[in-house]
C-alpha cells in the first residue's frame, strides 16, 4: 500500500513588481486620446500627400516641358525659315533671281512670329520676341528695297555694295538671335528633363526617410508595447498578478488592452483569494479529522484499559496488570509518535548541513530496513555509479526521507516483488535517487492527493499518512523537489532531486587544477 501524499500547491502572497524605470505613469486623465487607427491612417496619408506631391510637381514639369518643346518646335521652324530666306538672298546677290522667294520666307516667318508671339513672350520675355520681330522687319524691309533698285524710303538711290552690305547684316543679325533662341531653348529643355529624371530619385530617397521614420515610429509605439504585454503575460504565468502600469503616453488601443488586462488581473485575483480561502478550509479539515482520527484510536485504548483497572484490578493479577500498563505504554509512545510527526511536518526543524556522499548515505539507510526487506521475501536491486558528485544536506533528514520511500515500496509490493533504487545525474546540477517498486500502482484519482497530510490508502494503524507530507517538506528545505510517477498494475517509481554541492565540486576542481 502507498503512503499517498501530495502537498496542495501553497498560493503564497504575489511579489509585487515596481513599474518599469523612465516610463511615463500619467493617470488615465492626463493622457491625451490619440488612437493607433489614427496614427497609421495619418502615416499612410502622409505618404500619400507625399506621391500626389511628387504626382503633380511631374506633372508641372511635363505640362512646362511641353510648352518648350512647342516653342523649340516654332523656333525651329523660324529658324529655318530665315535659314531660306538668306538661301535665296545669296542666289540674288550672285545671279539677281530669288528675291521673291527670299521674301516669301521672311513673311512666313514673320506671321509665324506674329501667332506665336504669345506663347514665346511667356518663355523667353516680351522683349527679346519684340527684338525679334523688329530685327525680322527691318530685314523684309531691306529685301523690298533691293526688289526696289536699292532706293531708300525717301527715293534716293544707293549704291548697291552698300545695300548689300546692310542686308548681309540685317540677315545676319536676325539669324543669329533665332539661332539664339533656339539655343537657349534647347538648353532649358535639357535642364527640365534633367530635373524631370531627378525628381524621382529625390522622391524615392525622401520617401525611403520618411518611410523609415514612420515605421521606426510605429513600431515602436506597436512592438514595443507589445513585448512589454508579452512579458506581463509570462508574470502572470507565473503567478504574479501585480497589475500592469500603463506606459503609453496616449489613450490607445494598446492603453485600452492594458486596462482590460488589469480589471482579468483584478477578477484573477478576486478568484485566487476564494479558491485560497477554499483550499485553506479543505486542509485544515482533512489536517483536524486526521488528527482527531489517530489520535482517537490510542486515547480509547488507554481509555478502556485505564477503566479495566480501575475497575477490575481486584481481580486481576499481577501478570495481567502489568500487560495492561505496557499496552498503556505503547499506545502513550503511539500518541508521542503522532505529535512527534505532526509537529515535523507543521514547523522547520533544525538542519545540520554537511556535504553528503548520497550512494553511501544509502547503503547506511538500507542495512537499516535489510531485515524488513528480508523477511518480506523482496528482491532488492541496487545501482551506484562508482563516482558521483555530492550533495549537501542533513544527513538524518534524507535518511528518513528514503526510509519512508523504502518502507511505503516495501509495503506495496507482494512478497517476492521487486525494488529497485538506483542514484544517477539528472543533469549536471541535479543528482535523483529513483525508487521503483513493481507493486500495484497508484489509481490516478488519488494521485493528486497522496502529499496531503494525514491522506493515507493504508488500514488504521499501519501509518499516520505524514510520511510523505514531511519527506517533501524535507527536500523542500533541502532545494530539491519529489517526483512521483505511476501506472496502475505497473508500479510506481518516486524520484527525488537534490541539488549538487557546488562548493565541494569548486574545491574538487581546485585541488585537481593544482595538481595539474
């Protein structure tokens, strides 16, 4: 049979946190409502005003390279036009024929002047246009005067070297200020398509800057509560239930969810307490009607036998007195025992720490339960590595642990069963001693239960049920925990954890470092 026991899990007072250093604790009236649906709304609205920015200053540019490109085709145009008409000057100079056509141009080109007087007014100013247009003029009129015989206005007659010569200068000088024109227009259009290939690379840097900035902004306004929710969420865990200080500087959703978070804290808490209260009331019942049942049974006995006596003692002999007052005996040793136990399992004795050879502290514990083991016909298999770290702790506490271990295995098995007690490294700050008995099992219903005190499946009088209770308030005390697995009709293997001495592996290593 198994000394079952289990201890309820303590709900002990929740560690409270102080908030977070260099984080705004303003009260919810002070902070000012600005919502994270507005903050990203407002984010891609930037981005957007900056694309409809970009959109319309191209299309400025495209609207302003258009109405060049339109000037530099009419200037072209007028360019060529005087081009012919100094053609056909020349061919009148050297063979007297032409003149008409050299005049055609210049009226082409002084009517295509005149229509788009306008719009080149707007690109390169009034005056330089109304230059031209003088300049143009005063080249017709020199042309009309050679199909006049080189008279003047005023009907005098010039030689014709000298008309010749101011027409070549005339022509010339409207020419190159067309050229001119032209010139500074294809330089302009260079200019704006250059600015026209610029303007996205520009764009695209502010818009990477502004994009990194908002995202940096965001996510940090974002990820960084979230993390902080992520964290309070592994306290809660954990069972702290302190509430959480809103960090936000604005009401958000993220403050709303801090808030909802607190009021389930609140209500956890709220719940907590009652179940508390409710566990305490469940184990001082189980804890008064365990007492009251163990120690009623030896009260009676010493009850009846002190009434025998008392009442029959005449009649008795001397035999029979002196067995009745060793059985009052016995049961006033079975009462001490009970206390003894309970007074163990309720306060913390003290401990006499000493650095602990677990395998031979062991081999000490089973000489003292050999004769039980044999006389119940159990098989008893030991495994001991040859070196182990040790451990640190109070040598008669950790005996009484595996005695009550040994003594609850060695009462479930039938005879000829086996156990088997082997010492390991958990890991390399744990040592186990894992006992495994191949007796019934424990039911997984009152598994749960087999810590509490006074909880017990064996019949009155083989055992109080606080063996277990106090061996885990023992390796408790010790750093270390009680690992209990089972399967009915498979047996049931306890296992208990203990911490490795950490001084005594530094002094190991030490001594082995000097050596080297």
């Amino acid at each position: 049979m198994v000394n079952a026991a289990h201890a309820s899990p303590s709900a002990g007072a929740v560690r409270a946190q102080p908030p977070e250093p260099g984080l705004p604790t303003a009260a919810p009236a002070a902070r000012p409502r600005l919502s994270l649906w507005f903050r990203i709304t407002s984010g891609f609205l930037i981005c957007f005003l900056l694309a409809l920015g970009i959109t319309l200053l191209s299309y400025y540019v495209l609207l302003h390279l258009q109405t060049k490109l339109h000037f530099l085709e009419v200037a072209d145009t007028l360019v060529l036009e005087l081009q012919q008409a100094r053609r056909f000057e020349k061919n009148f100079f050297l063979y007297g024929t032409n003149l008409s056509d050299a005049l055609a141009h210049v009226h082409t080109a002084q009517q295509l002047l005149r229509v788009n007087a306008g719009q080149l007014a707007e690109v390169v100013g009034a005056g330089q246009v109304q230059d031209l247009q003088q300049e143009l003029g005063r080249y017709a009129q020199r042309l009309e005067a050679c199909g006049a015989g080189g008279q003047t206005g005023g009907g005098e007659q010039r030689p014709r070297a000298e008309v010749e010569a101011d027409l070549r200068r005339s022509g010339a000088a409207v020419l190159a200020q067309g050229l001119n024109l032209v010139q500074q227009e294809r330089q302009a259009v260079a200019r704006m398509l250059t600015l026209a290939k610029q303007v996205p690379i520009y764009y695209l840097g502010f818009l990477f800057v502004v994009m990194a900035f908002l995202a940096h902004k965001l996510s940090r306004q974002i990820l960084g509560p979230l993390a902080r929710l992520k964290r309070f969420t592994r306290r809660i865990a954990q069972g702290d239930f302190t509430p959480l200080t809103p960090v936000h500087v604005y009401q958000d959703e993220l403050y709303d969810l801090t808030q909802a978070m607190n009021l389930m804290l609140a209500e956890l808490q709220r719940r907590q307490d009652i179940l508390m209260q409710t566990q305490k009331l469940r184990a001082l019942g189980t804890l008064t009607a365990g007492i009251a049942h163990e120690l009623n049974n030896p009260i009676n006995n010493i009850t009846l036998t002190a009434y025998t006596l008392r009442d029959d003692g005449q009649a008795l002999s001397e035999a029979d007195k002196a067995e009745m007052l060793q059985e009052i005996i016995n049961e006033s040793d079975r009462l001490r025992g009970i206390v003894s136990n309970l007074l163990d399992y309720a306060r913390e004795s003290e401990i006499a720490m000493e650095p602990l050879d677990l395998g031979s502290l062991l081999r000490e514990t089973l000489l003292l339960v050999k004769k039980q083991i044999k006389l119940a016909g159990v098989r008893l298999e030991l495994d001991l590595p040859p070196t182990l770290p040790q451990v640190y702790g109070d040598r008669r506490q950790l005996r009484q642990v595996i005695l009550n271990i040994l003594i609850n295995a060695l009462d479930a098995v039938a005879r000829e069963g086996e156990i088997r007690v082997a010492v390991f490294p958990e890991n390399a700050d744990t040592i186990a001693l894992a006992i495994t008995d191949n007796g019934p099992g424990i039911p997984p219903a009152i598994l749960p239960y087999i810590f509490d005190p006074f909880f017990t499946t064996k019949p009155p009088g083989h055992g109080t049920g606080l063996g277990l209770a106090v061996s885990q308030g023992i390796i408790a005390r010790h750093g270390g925990s009680i690992r209990v697995a089972s399967e009915p009709g498979q047996g049931t293997t306890f296992t208990v954890l203990l911490p490795v001495d950490r001084r005594a592996a530094a002094g190991e290593a030490a001594l082995m470092k000097a050596a080297l």
